[in-house]
C-alpha cells in the first residue's frame, strides 16, 4: 500500500470472508472469530495485532514460508492472531496444503477481486500487519523471514 511507504498508518480494508480453516487455536483469549453463518469479519480481532497473510498452495514462495508462518503462530499464542487470506485458489487445495503444514490459525478464502483490490495486492504471497486499533503498520510483498516477522509483529504490538 502507498500510504504505509509513505509512513502513514491506514485502517486496515474490512472484509467479510467464508471461512475455510477453523483452527484458531494460537489465537489471544477474549477474541474469537465473529462468524456470519460461516464467514469471518476482519473486525472480530480488534484489540489485538494481527499478522494478515495472502497466499495460495500454489504459490511456491508461499510452500516456502507456510512452515515458518505455522510455528511463528504457535510461538505467539495468546498474543497475536494469525489470519490467512486464501486467494486464486481451489478450497479444496488450499485446505489440504493447510492440513500438511499443519496451520493452527483460522484462514480464510477470497473467492472474487474485492479484497484483492483493497489490500492493494501486486502478488502472492503478500503480509499485512495490523495494530489493536485496526491500523496497518507493516507491509511485506514477497516470501517473509524471521526477521521481517518479527519486526513487523514488533510494529503491530507497538514497539518500533
């Protein structure tokens, strides 16, 4: 997003997603998904930072960061909230490469160009992180490491 490059803090688009992964459990107690029918609304994390992940099984940077992404999760249980955003992506597919890395994080699928566009995605994989209020404070295009984990987590949370 060009606001984040140019220091700014935007609110994070909102979006209500059919859920495709159910395994939330690495996420802070007092938060749990605000489910319509089967679907998340991005604001039921509210009050906790959030490491938001675009992605898809396809996707070979993502094969790649899937593990790290999975124990990274298990690492900030109770602390931070880990939410896959599945893109151009089968449901069956991506919850089977979900299945295999063993995500304990709820994910989620976007089935149309909506949240694509919002986000202002150019490709996948492509992480998000937001702060309790809401804001976006970090952004990396491309596969993460630890380092850029940690430090966005570190922005998330407040601590620069």
């Amino acid at each position: 997003m060009k606001a984040i490059r140019h220091g700014e803090q935007p609110q994070a688009p909102a979006f209500v997603l059919p859920i495709i992964w159910q395994s939330g459990g690495t996420w802070p107690r007092g938060i749990r998904p605000v489910r319509t029918g089967h679907k998340l609304a991005l604001y039921s994390q509210r009050g906790h930072p959030v490491v938001l992940n675009f992605w898809a099984s396809w996707c070979v940077p993502y094969k790649a960061e899937a593990p790290l992404l999975a124990a990274w999760a298990e690492q900030h249980t109770g602390t931070v909230a880990f939410l896959g955003v599945d893109v151009q992506d089968l449901n069956s597919d991506a919850r089977r490469f979900l299945r295999r890395y063993h995500a304990r994080y709820l994910s989620v699928h976007d089935s149309g160009e909506a949240t694509y566009d919002g986000y202002g995605l150019t490709g996948i994989p492509e992480t998000y992180w937001r702060d309790a209020r809401g804001r976006i404070v970090a952004h990396y295009a491309g596969q993460v490491s630890e380092t850029l984990l940690d430090d966005g987590i570190r922005q998330a949370e407040g601590q620069r």
